[in-house]
C-alpha cells in the first residue's frame, strides 16, 4: 500500500461514531479538563506510534502485534517468548472482537432509531443477527488494499454525520431534546468537573477519550502490507491532525450548547428528524470500521493456520473455505460480546482499560527498552534521559489504566443495571437511542 492508502485506513479506524462520545466526557471532565485530556493523551499516542513504527522498521519481520509482544517480552536480548507472544495474540484477538461487538450493538441502535421512534422499535437482537451477517460479508475480501478503499468511504460518511450534528445542534441552540425548559435547570458550563462527578465517572469519561486515541494494535499489519513502510509517519501526523481537530471540535461545541444534558452518542441530545438524518450516515461507517478490525484478526488466525503454504498467497478452494469459516467465526463472537454487554459508553471504557492500557502504553516501553539498548542512560545526553525517565512512566500510568480502570467500568456497567439504565443481554427490546 501506499502511505496515502494506509492513511485511508487509518481515518477509516479513526474516524468514527466513538467521536460522538467525546461531548459526554467533556460534561463530566468540564471544558478545560476535556481539552487538556484530549491533547494530552493525543501527545502521548503520536510518540507510541512514532516509537511503534521505529520498531517496525529496526524488526520488519515482526508482522503484527503477537510477534511484536513474543518479541519485546523476552528475558533475553533478542530472544523470542512464546508465552509473551500467545498472550499478545490474545489480547489481539480480544481487543478486536469487542470492537466488532461494539459494531453489530450500535448498528442494531442506528437501524432501530431510523425507522422508528424510540420504545416501539423493531427485535434489537434480530437487527444485531443482521448487522452481523452483513459486516462478515464485507469482510471477505482478504487484502488490506481493498479494505482501504471502503476506509475512504467510512471516514467520509462520518464526516457528515459529525458536520450535521454540529449543524443540528447550532440550530437547537442551548434547547437539547428531550429536556423540558419550563421545568428543568438552564444549561451550565464547567470549566473543570462539576460538583458531585466521582471517581468512577471521572475516569470513565478520561477512559472513554483514550479509547478514541489508541488504536496501534493495527499499524503493525499496515506497516507491513506498505510498498515503503519508513513513509508511515506521513499517514500518522496527517490522522493525528484530524483527530485534534474532530474531538477538540465535537467535544467543544456540543457541550457548550447541550452543557450538563450532553449523552453519548451526541445524537440523543437532537430532535427526532434532526437525530435520524445525522444517525443516517453513520451505518456505513460502524459497517467499514467493524470490517477493518475484522480483517486484521482474521488475517492473524489465517497466518497462524497456513502461513508458508500455498494457500495463504494464492487463491485456493481450502483457503477460502478457511478463511470464509474465520470470518464468519470471530463475527459470530463479535456478535455475542455485543449482545452480552449491550450499552455504548461503558463498554468503550472497558475495552479501553483491558486493551489500551497495554496496546497503547506499557507495550512501547519495552520497545523503546528494545530499539535503545545501550543508549539508554550511561553516557547520554539529558534529553535521551527524559526520554527514557518518560517512557518507563508509561508502564504504571497503563498499570493504573488496567487496574481502577477496569474497576470504575465493571461499576459503571453494575450500576447501569441497578437503575435500569440499559436493556437486557440477547433481549428483543427496541435499543433505539
């Protein structure tokens, strides 16, 4: 592929319905403490992956994440651990099929919302079975290059979604719907968190940021597949760019109009009509996104089964039936994660404590450790120093992230189901939102 390929996949994962999460943590974090968050944490992923690609480049047989974790984890210098290694591939596995759990549940939500108000909508379970099929359909196509073609197409259909809820939400003005003006408190603003916010809906929401952030468990394999992977940062600072602006943006002029009574997804703070037209054009992307995090696990199962034979490079009748069973087989656990945990915004920060907290942070120490060694401390300059001081840092800040993290989201989930909050796993209630 080519940079510009790679960094059509790259909005393609990035630019998402997860974007529309941003305004809620912002009303939870306050105005300053969403932006600072977002920048911070934006920082903080732009010098991983930059350390991730220089990682690639030093070891380009390392082809994706499980081989980079066999690698990295090893007692000895450049050994090679298989526990570290099946590990990684787990978390992999894991972190991707959430993922695509998230996209069989928010696709039911869009259906059900479009075509009927909500309460009275149609079987969210049914929709999620067809939502399913549909996402294993697309991902039958087993290059990365023709996948990113479909993350140009997502990335664009977003763009409008996230457009027309900022114009929607302007035309609103500070009247969010559903809130009834006569008797409800006008909207507030915060500069920080507001008075009464806790610890579990303060991290929950800083969670849910560094969820829209992390997403280098993928840049191995695109690196892989590029004609010249050293032109990766090209594609990283273009999708960095966007990303600061997307959330900075979204976050910032929803919440200053919609303040306290901002949710997650953003839509739900819209009027009917105004909901659906925005909520329209985000299918295709929880489609394509679903699709790129699809591909990337199932190529890693792939290789695992029939890596240097013939029916991994070339078309055969056994490879594709393998590969069809594959897909239609992680899309069906997909499927069920979704159905089993079925709310949007707790089940973004539990993926992000589990997944993030190593994928994002504690992995890109050890391969700093990796590609500088012997040029980490003694007899160097003071800002190879700071750099190593920094990324040793990374490994309690993702220690943090795993441990309350977790925490907060498990009692962020308990209490939805104490008040009612949330349907029912595998139930047939209308998840309109």
């Amino acid at each position: 592929m080519s940079w510009q390929r790679t960094a059509a996949l790259l909005f393609g994962e990035y630019v998402c319905l997860a974007i529309l999460a941003v305004p809620s943590s912002f009303a939870v974090l306050g105005m300053a403490g969403g932006i600072l968050t977002v920048l911070g944490i934006g920082l903080v992923t732009l010098y991983t992956s930059l350390t991730l690609w220089q990682y690639c480049l030093k070891y380009p047989e390392q082809l994706n994440i499980a081989e980079i974790g066999g690698r990295i984890f090893s007692r000895t210098p450049g050994g090679f651990s298989r526990t570290a290694f099946e590990l990684t591939a787990i978390i992999l596995l894991l972190n991707n099929i959430f993922l695509m759990g998230l996209h069989t549940l928010t696709g039911a939500e869009i259906i059900n919302t479009l075509v009927t108000s909500p309460g009275s909508g149609w079987c969210s379970v049914a929709l999620s079975v067809i939502v399913m099929v549909l996402c294993a359909v697309a991902t039958l196509p087993r290059q990365l290059n023709q996948v990113a073609v479909m993350g140009i197409a997502s990335a664009a259909s977003m763009a409008i979604s996230i457009l027309l809820v900022l114009i929607f939400t302007g035309i609103q003005g500070r009247h969010p719907a559903g809130v009834d003006a006569s008797s409800s408190a006008p909207v507030l603003l915060t500069v920080w968190a507001p008075e009464g916010i806790t610890f579990v809906e303060g991290f929950n929401a800083a969670l849910s940021i560094t969820f829209l952030w992390i997403g280098q468990i993928t840049y191995p394999t695109f690196i892989a597949e590029m004609r010249d992977p050293r032109e990766f940062p090209k594609a990283l600072y273009a999708l960095t760019a966007v990303e600061f602006l997307l959330f900075s943006l979204v976050g910032i002029f929803v919440y200053a109009f919609c303040g306290q009574y901002t949710g997650a997804p953003a839509v739900i703070v819209l009027a009917p009509t105004y909901k659906k037209i925005a909520f329209a054009f985000v299918f295709p992307t929880t489609v394509i996104i679903g699709v790129i995090y699809a591909s990337v696990a199932a190529k890693y199962i792939f290789a695992r089964i029939f890596a240097g034979t013939k029916h991994y490079d070339h078309h055969t009748t056994l490879g594709w039936a393998v590969w069809i069973a594959v897909v239609f087989a992680i899309w069906l656990l997909g499927w069920v994660v979704g159905e089993s945990i079925p709310f949007f915004g707790s089940l973004i920060s539990l993926m992000s404590a589990l997944f993030d907290s190593f994928i994002g942070f504690i992995f890109w120490t050890f391969a700093y450790l990796e590609i500088k060694r012997g040029q980490l401390w003694k007899g160097q300059p003071l800002l190879r120093k700071a750099e190593t001081l920094f990324n040793c840092a990374l490994v309690p800040v993702g220690i943090f992230m795993l441990g309350p993290g977790t925490y907060t989201s498990v009692q962020a989930i308990i209490d939805s189901y104490a008040t009612g909050a949330i349907k029912a796993p595998f139930g047939c209630t209308s998840n309109a939102v």
